[in-house]
C-alpha cells in the first residue's frame, strides 16, 4: 500500500510540475490541448478531497494518525494548503504518523506500534500549524515560500502568545524577514527580542506584560 501510495504521487506530481513549467517539455507540449480548457480544482471522493492535476489525475489521499499534536491545528494545516489528507484514528488506517519530538522519545504503545507495522513517522519540533505546514509539504514534495511560511509561523506564534501569556521562540530567519516578524509582534502589543548569531539568529516573542522588564 505504501509503495502503491509513493508510485501514484510521484506520477500526478510530476504532472503538476510539467503543466507549471518545472518539469521538462517537448515541441509535443507547445500543441494547444483541448483538455487544456477544462477546469481544475477540488474533487471529493469517497475518501474526502482529492487536488486534481491536469488530465484528471489526482494526488492519493493520504490517511494520518495524530500522536500527541492538535488535530485542530492539523486540519487547518491540511485546509491552508488544500491537500487531499484524511485524519486517521487508529494505526492500521493511517499511511503516516505525525507526533512531536517528547511523544516520540516515550515510545507509547501507539508509535511502537506503528513502527512495527514500518509506517513513516514524522517528528515535529512544535506543536503548531507551520511546523506541520512543513511536514506536509515534505510528504507530498510541495514548494512553499520561504517568506510566506515564516509569515505564517509568526501569526501562530503571536496567536499561542495571547492565548498563553508564554513566550514562543520562531525559526531563524534573515534580517530582512525578522525586521517584518517585529513589525508584526509590535501591532500585536507583544513584546519581540532577537537572539542568536548569524544564520541562526531569530525573534522571540513575549507577552505584552514582559515590557516593563526592558524599561
């Protein structure tokens, strides 16, 4: 199943690549195509959403099993990027587990189990949307800019900020995108500190009460 899954992506991906001109083309791919003005989009199957490619061929379902993360966080994850995945409840449904680094280090019943079964586990560093945003795309060999991903890694950062009162330390970044992640900490009323040296220097956030600390 896992290499009938692997054969099937790489078959629509490379599809996808060549129709956005990533992939390689020939005088043949130049010729207009009557399928050309057919729509693309989003079509459900009996599995959930499957992101159609050109010719009608879509990327599998793939089925994951949370261990340990935010299935809430997982599924606007999945929805931000629009991919065909199915949360999965036990191990013998699932294609792939998704867990953090701690729940992976304790072994629990449910990854050592997965493990027997060879199923692909993917460890994330936090629990939060961009870190699984990367996971996914990893997966399904995706692309994804790297200026809107840390945009995206500090909205869930300064969200967990208010929501907690705990700071939250984002991913390196270059000056340029850290400056524009202080911006954002800044009309959020949180308070932003960069640590670390060159090229790995990143933002911290803090809760707007660790100003006086600074004064």
């Amino acid at each position: 199943r896992q290499k009938a899954w692997r054969d099937q992506a790489a078959r629509a991906l490379s599809a996808l690549r060549a129709e956005e001109g990533t992939g390689p083309i020939n005088a043949d791919d130049l010729e207009p195509d009557p399928a050309d003005d057919l729509p693309i989009g989003i079509a459900q199957d009996e599995h959930g959403e499957a992101l159609l490619v050109p010719g009608g061929s879509p990327l599998p379902t793939l089925r994951i099993l949370p261990q340990g993360i935010s299935r809430k966080r997982l599924e606007q994850a999945i929805r931000d990027l629009q991919l065909p995945v199915v949360i999965a409840r036990e191990v013998d449904e699932a294609d792939v587990v998704m867990t953090l680094k701690n729940e992976y280090k304790q072994k629990t019943p449910l990854l050592r189990e997965a493990e027997e079964r060879a199923l692909p586990i993917y460890v994330l560093k936090s629990n939060t949307i961009p870190q699984m945003q990367s996971s996914l795309t990893s997966i399904f060999s995706l692309e994804i800019d790297p200026r809107e991903a840390a945009m995206r890694e500090t909205e869930d950062a300064i969200a967990i900020v208010l929501d907690s009162s705990e700071a939250v330390e984002l991913s390196p970044q270059n000056a340029y995108i850290r400056r524009l992640q202080h911006q954002m900490a800044e009309r959020a009323n949180l308070v932003s500190r960069s640590r670390g040296r060159e090229p790995y220097r990143r933002v911290r956030l803090y809760p707007d009460a660790a100003r006086s600390a600074w004064r």
